[in-house]
C-alpha cells in the first residue's frame, strides 16, 4: 500500500474521532491582526505550557497550502497541527507556533502555474516577485512575536506545504538572515532567486516523485540551486508518493528534532 495513503487514513480516523478539533480548540488561541491600511490576517498560536521568566523558546511559522485557504482561522490547523501537541514534544521542546491562514483567491507568494510540464523553474516562477499582502501581514506578525522577550530570535523557523512551500521558499530569499531552519515540502521557486538565501540557513526539502500537482522538478531544481552556492541542505525525495508528501514527511524519526536542533 502507498505509505502516503496508509498514513492520510489514520490521520482521517483521528479526524472522525473528533480528537482533531477538540485538542485544536483547546491548545491553538485564535488571532487576528489588521494591518494599516486596513487588511486582516487571521492566525492561531500555540505557546509553551510553562513561560518562565528571562527564558527563552524557539518560535516556529507554519504556512499552509491552497486549499487550507478562507476566513474561518480554523482550516490552516489541518496539516500538521497536532505534532506540536504531542506531549512529549511539548515538555522537551517547547515552543511558540504561529498558523497564519491565508484569505481566500489569495496566496503566500506570487507565481504563475507552478506544475507546467516542459518548462524550466525559471519560466513556471517571476524572478523579481513583489511580496503579497498576506505574506507582508504574515511578517508584521511575525515581527511581533520576535519583540517579545521570551522568543529566541536565533531560533526562527519556517516550514510550509504546496503553496506553503512555495512561501517557505519566498520568505528565505526575501529574509536571507532571519531564520535558523527552514522546511520546505512539495513547494517551488525560481531557482535563480536562492541565490539570495542565507548560506548559513539550514534548509531540509522534502517531495513526492509522483506529485502530479506541484512537480518534483521544482525540488529538485531548488535543491541543485542552493548546492550551487555552497549551501548544504537536505533533499529527502519518497518514491511512489503523490502531492501529500507532508504525511510521510511529517512521520519521519528526526522530523521536529531536526528542526530544534538548528540555531543561528
């Protein structure tokens, strides 16, 4: 059986069992933030069960994909979500999570159709995008939580799916030195615009090489990009695995613990 549909099953079931939206509502406080001119961005946070004084947490941005997308600040906790509620994570690693979720027609990251078969990185992504309106309330956001003493500003991370992915990837190139970790999974990008990524960012990709929604090659070529200018990341590739990649992705061994284990 494919590993990516075994693994969405039992997710599926959880979902059933209604555990989903009870531990969600219980853990993930439910935000909004208005920007000046007057555009709202929906978010949920999750922070660390004991915030002792004078210490510091990591913080982590998860960006979800196209169709976690509305105005509900419920859908974007579909994927991903509970891994931070496991208990264990959260006595060893405890940690600030911020969910943004992105309005509907809009996207993290301005790109033409990301899976158009024939065609180069650089023909599927603009070279020199400007950044979306969700994506500049996102950062606002962001800024806010690194104002506030407790967060570690030397361990940002960011990670996101499919349209999340493609964000992940826009945010390393627009904000070379603001992250420790990044994961990008089944995401995309102009290629030529890593060169703008930080060397010292450590950058883990993963995708499906059966993904027929967002094409592998877009990994692949990031990650051919990144290893040209000298950067050594991680390019984790499941066989047989369709767009979904996130499911086996999340399931591997050293998934977060890689994660927190990165610091500028």
């Amino acid at each position: 059986m494919n590993r990516c549909i075994l693994v969405t099953g039992v997710f599926l079931f959880l979902l059933s069992a209604g555990l989903f939206a009870s531990d969600i509502d219980k853990y993930y406080a439910k935000k909004e933030y208005i920007s000046p001119r007057g555009d709202t961005l929906r978010y949920r946070v999750l922070e660390p069960e004991r915030i002792e004084k004078n210490k510091k947490y990591p913080l982590v941005l998860f960006l979800h994909g196209a169709g976690e997308r509305g105005s509900d600040n419920e859908a974007q906790l579909v994927h991903g979500a509970n891994m931070f509620l496991n208990p264990v994570i959260r006595d060893q690693h405890p940690t600030f999570v911020i969910y943004p979720q992105c309005p509907s027609e809009c996207s993290w990251s301005n790109s033409s159709k990301p899976n158009s078969e024939g065609k180069s990185g650089s023909e599927r992504f603009p070279e020199n995008p400007e950044i979306t309106i969700p994506m500049e309330a996102v950062k606002a956001v962001l800024d806010m939580y690194m104002n506030n003493d407790n967060v570690d500003v030397n361990r940002i991370y960011v990670m996101g799916l499919s349209m999340g992915g493609m964000g992940t990837f826009d945010l390393l190139c627009r904000f070379p030195d603001l992250f420790a970790a990044a994961i990008p999974i089944c995401g995309g990008i102009n290629p030529e615009r890593l060169e703008k990524a930080s060397p010292t960012t450590a950058i883990t990709i993963y995708h499906g090489d059966k993904d027929d929604a967002v094409f592998v090659e877009n990994s692949r070529a990031a990650y051919r990009a990144l290893k040209k200018i000298g950067k050594t990341p991680r390019y984790i590739e499941f066989p047989g695995c369709g767009h979904n990649s996130w499911d086996p992705a999340f399931n591997q061994p050293d998934f977060l613990e890689w994660l927190f284990r990165q610091s500028k």
